[in-house]
C-alpha cells in the first residue's frame, strides 16, 4: 500500500517535472485532442463529403500520424504523406488498368511481381541518407498507398473514386495538423535550433570565464570543488549534440517565414557553427581534467604563468558570450572581435611568458600539468576565433 | 543529354555503393518485397477469414510499417502494434458501450470528451524519455486504434466483430514480419552493437599504434602527413557516437536469444563502455592537433621522451586491441591486463624521465607542446585501463 502510493507520488512528481521542463508539451498534448476534436466535430455535422462511411479513418490516421511537436517536422510530414499517397496512388491505378488486359492468372502474377519490385526499390531508396533524412516518411507511405491500391478487393470502377475520396480525406487530416500546429502556440523548431546553438556557445563562455578563477585560486586539495559548480559542467552536453543539431536543421528547412526567419534561412550554417563549438568542447574536456586538485602544478610554479592565462580564459569567455547574445538577438555587433584581439593578445603574452622560461630549475614532471593547461588555453583562442567567424558568416548569410 | 546521362551515372554509383557499403540493405528490401508478396498470395488464395473485403490492408499497413531493418526493432513494433491495438481496442468498446446509455447528444460529447482527453494524455506521455524509447510506437497506435473504435461508423453491434478482425489481420502482418525478418538472414542489432563498439575500440588502437612514430619521426615538414593515413582519422566517427549506441541497445533488447548472445545479454553495459570510449576518443582528439608539423616540438628535444612516450602509445594500442579482439570473440584472456601493466610502467619511467628535467635550459614555449602530449598520453593510459575493465566487467556478466 505504501509503496504504490511512493509510486503514485513518483509518477505525479515525474510529470509535474516533464511538463515544467518545457510547458509546451502539455500545449502540444493539447492540441493533438483538439486536431482529433475537430474531426470527430466534421464526423458528427456529416457534410455531403463524408458520406461514405468508414472513409473517416483516413483523416484521423492522418492528424494522429501527422501532427507532431514543431512545425517544421508538421509541414514535412504532412507534404510527404500527401504527395506520396497522390503519386503512388497514381501509379498503382495505373499498373491495375494494365494488368486488367491479362486474364485472372496473369493479373495475379503481375500485381505480385510489381508489388515485389515496387516495395523493394523504394525500401531500398529509404537507406540513401540523403532521402532519408527529408523524404523517409514519404518514402514508407509511397509503399504503403501502392500495395493497398495495388491488392485492394474494389473492382476497378470504384477504385479510382475510393482512391480519390481517400486522398481527400488524408489532406482534409494533413490540413487540420498543420492548421492546428501553427495557429495554436506554434513551436518552430528554427527558433529552437537557433537557440539552442546560442545556449550551446553560452555554455562554453561559463566554463571559460569560470576557468581561470578555479584553477588558480590557491586552496590546494579543496574537496570536490568541481563537483559543487554547475558551470563547470554544463558545457558537457555539447559534446554529443552532432545529431540533434541535424536532425532539428533538416526539419527547420520545411518551415515558412516565422519570426526573424524568412523562408531560405541558412539552416547549413547552424551545424557548421555546431561542430565549430564542439571541436571547443573536446578542448574544454582536455582542459577540466586539470581542475580535480590531484592533478594541479604545485601554485607557487602555477602562478607564474597566471595572470596571461586567466586573461585568455576570460576574454575568450566574453568572446563567445558576446557571441552567443549577437546569435541569439540576430544583433550586428563588433564586441566580440575585440574580446578575440584581447585574447590573441594574451595568447601572446602568455607566449612570451613561457619564452621568458618562467619554470626555470623546477621539476619538469611537476610542471607539465601547468605547460598542457598553457597549450590547450593557446589552442582554444583559434577555436573561439573560429566559433566568432562562423556567426559572424551566419549574420551575413541571413541578411 | 550528356549531363543527364552523368546523373544517371552518379545515381548508378550511389546506388552500388549503398548495396556494397552493407550488402544486408539489399536483403532487407527483397525481405519487405517478399512479405508483401505473401500477403497478396493470401488475399488470392482467400481462405475463409479473408472473406472481408478491405480488412485485408490492416495486414498491409502492419507489414509496410512493423517490419524493420533489425529483428530487434521489428519484434518491438510488433508487440507494440499489436498490444496497443489490443488495449486500444477494448477501450474503445467499452466507452463506447458506456455513451451508448446517452442520447445522441450526450454521445457526440462524451465522445468527443474521452478522445479529447485520452489523446492528450498519451500524447503527454510520449514525451517522457523512458517511454519515449521502448514504447513511442505503441503508444501512436494506442491513439490511433482508439480514436478510430471511437469515431467509427459501425453501430456498436458489428463493430465489436470488425474490431477483432481487424486485430486478428493486425496479428497475422505482424507475424508475416516477424518470421520474414527473423527467417531470412537476420540481422541481429545486438550483434551490430556488439561489432561496432569492438571496431571503435580498434579504431583507438590503430591511432595509438601508430602515434609513437608519427610524433617522434624526424623528417620535419613532412606536408599532409596526416591526411595521407587513414587510421589517425578513424577514430573520429567515435566522437558522436553515442546516440546511435544508445539506440541500438534499446532495440537489442527485444532481441531473443541469439548466435552467443542470450535474451537478457547486458546491453547496458556496452553503453558503459562506449561512454569509456569516447572520453579516450576526446583524448586523442586533443592529442591530434600535435601531429601538424607546425605544432611540433624540435626534434632534438622531442626526442628526449621519445622512448617512453613510444611505449606508453604502442602498449596502450596492443590492450585496446587486445581487449578488441577479446570482445569480438567473446573469449576471455589476460592479455590485455599485461599491455595495461606494460603501459602503466611507461608512464612511470616517462615520469621519472621528467623529473630527471630532460629540457633543462630549453626554451619553456618549445617545450609546452612536448610537455603536453606527454600529459595526454599518462592520461590515456588511466583510460585505456577503464576500457579494458569495462570489458571485461561484460564479459563476467555476460556469463
């Protein structure tokens, strides 16, 4: 008894936490009860066009299949299923008006073998990348509407008016998915990817600006010092967002004009800028490895090198964060190039530090710790660099 | 013409390349071809069942959209479809039994209600991540079958008939793909996963095999070195692996006994140790940047901790190989246990290489870059050593 009521409790604080997350998902369940609402509405009314019976299903297989969280997946979708059911419905009346001319065996043996052909060459089209990254849906209900025409039990005559009242139906679906997707507190995926890049750069700057601070302030052997601070960890999630990015870049080109975005927004550049954060993040990883105090250069040879390297960290920080507010407010701005110059600067400085050989006499094993974290500070300025340049060439691509 | 006819021939390559890339591509769309073909051989043979008309694409659309690539994600859209449809079903009969007692506008609204709210709720749960990956299908047919009983047409007294025959033809697709997919060279996903976290262990291996000589070679300036040598990039697929693994192992877990891999394998465990090897993959990738000759240290101090370096990147590469191959055959050895220890005493006499002060009165700037991949690679070796324990971990709970 009590434990199904610790259950219970866990249940409701998990959906309580799934909805808090992102409050668009309860709108989004919302308007999937809607979109069915309205057609069961059109079911009940019964205008002249839905008199034929169980034809219904076509538009509530379509609306539940169709809608999906963000627009640009909507769009793709719907346009997918309606041009394939139109096409392969096409070709399927077409392939039956010609094995009508062969007697009873041969239309059996024909309809097999252009099933078998047919079915085969699109599933086999479905592993082409490229198809299937915008076309996969299409492609499945392209099989789908051939065999079903193709092995349908209605003789000829009525076939092509029930493929017709079918198509109809499933745009009738498709329109009240899109309708209900855009009208209703539209989630533009667009908006979402571009966002989350912003997010992703932000990241990156906390970890940065935090950098130096952490590793050298000269408490040694503070206990699970990393642990406590969020901002050293959060840039963790960039490292594995390749597909995300992706798959949210490939839908986002399905979605009209919205917002800041016109139609041809250049969704190309978000996964260039993607992957310029990430090679980033690989350094940063390299980088906090050196934060746990068991691996920290004694501070006294630390020091010596810290005043260039806090510098890079924190200008290559305000960099990317003056980066990430351009990004995300689609603002020109000419701020972070001078906080690249300042850590080029400091990059150099940090260079003539070392040239000055600041670790004179001290132990070599104990120093190569501070010398990595030098190396890898010098090899992130380029990488910021990069990140600012790609932003700035998205800023000129977008307008 | 003469650029159409290149198309086509670009199209033929692609085309080749898909089928050689994994001849099983070309299978599987013979296998969906073929199942296709058994159910119109059905529908010709008419037994008695088939004696409904259009029922006849419920086995369609199962077999068009259960039968998958893998067994795995087959078995689980075909237990999802069909348990779904069955839950959906009885649902929907019994609130439709209950607004019956209703008149016809009491019925409209109670109707329209329980889609409402039903749809809602299930959309709502397809956001939870554990749902979302063993059940996602399901619970799209849940909505789908019991929108469907709901706003039928039928009255109630046929609909119970329809509905059980239109599971009875949902089981039959789904068996029809189940037995095509499992009887025709299956391909297992668990056995994919299983060869593809060897193969990136393999793809480390390589790379650290052949670090040693590429860094401490002497020919400087040696233009493109890298690009020219296929197994330093390799590992780079490694880095965003991670959402494909995870995938995979959720499907791997429909998958009943198999080859030497039983139903309840620990395919958790491979997530584990892909998650092992990707912070070595993020390793090496910083480690890369110093095989461009411009990153190189000199020679004539790079060669100081040349020897130990060497055996620290060979060892490494022999246990990751090693630990490879032991995964691959699923046969344990000691093997890899003696390359780790080989490589842990590297690091030690590395280290104490350092702390002799091998680069006493160099220039500290030209020695950060040697300092740093003599960091990394005392850090691989801790990692290296979790891959190997990882695997060896599967290999106890595999038996």
């Amino acid at each position: 008894m009590e434990k199904s009521w610790a259950k219970l409790v866990n249940l409701k604080n998990m959906v309580i936490k799934l909805g808090k997350d992102d409050p668009r998902r309860v709108i989004h369940s919302f308007k999937v009860g809607l979109a069915l609402v309205l057609i069961s509405i059109l079911q009940y009314f019964r205008p002249s066009f839905y008199a034929f019976g169980d034809n219904i299903m076509w538009a509530v297989l379509t609306v539940v299949l169709v809608l999906e969280f963000s627009v640009g997946a909507t769009l793709g979708k719907g346009l997918n299923r309606v041009l394939a059911t139109g096409f392969a419905g096409a070709l399927g009346v077409g392939i039956r008006r010609i094995t009508s001319f062969s007697g009873d065996k041969g239309k059996a043996v024909l309809t097999s073998t252009s099933v078998f052909f047919i079915a085969g060459t699109v599933t086999f089209m479905r592993f082409s990348p490229r198809l299937k990254a915008r076309y996969d849906y299409g492609l499945i209900i392209f099989i789908l509407t051939f065999c079903l025409v193709s092995l349908s039990d209605n003789p000829e005559n009525e076939l092509v008016e029930v493929a017709q009242e079918r198509l109809f139906m499933i745009i009738v679906g498709s329109c009240i998915a899109i309708v209900v997707c855009i009208c209703i507190c539209p989630v533009w995926i667009g908006q979402d990817l571009h966002h989350q890049i912003a997010a992703n750069i932000q990241k990156l700057a906390d970890f940065l600006e935090g950098f130096g601070d952490e590793y050298f302030n000269n408490v040694e052997n503070t206990t699970g010092a990393a642990g406590d601070k969020p901002f050293l960890h959060r840039y963790e999630s960039v490292l594995s967002s390749k597909s995300s990015e992706e798959t949210m870049a490939v839908l986002a080109r399905w979605e009209p004009c919205h917002g800041r975005f016109r139609f041809r927004h250049p969704w190309k550049q978000y996964i260039k800028i993607g992957n310029q954060i990430r090679l980033c993040a690989y350094k940063i990883k390299a980088l906090s490895v050196f934060l746990l105090p068991s691996e920290k250069t004694p501070y006294e040879l630390r020091s010596r090198i810290q005043e260039s390297c806090t510098n890079i960290s924190i200008e290559s920080g305000k960099a990317l964060k003056e980066s990430s507010l351009i990004l995300k407010h689609m603002a020109k701005s000419s701020m972070p190039n001078g906080h690249v110059a300042n850590a080029k600067a400091a990059a150099e400085s940090l260079k003539s530090v070392l040239r000055s050989n600041p670790w004179e006499g001290a132990d070599h094993l104990e120093i190569i710790a501070a010398a990595t974290v030098a190396s890898l500070l010098i090899d992130i300025v380029v990488l910021v660099e990069n990140i600012c340049e790609a932003v700035d060439e998205l800023a000129t691509l977008a307008n």
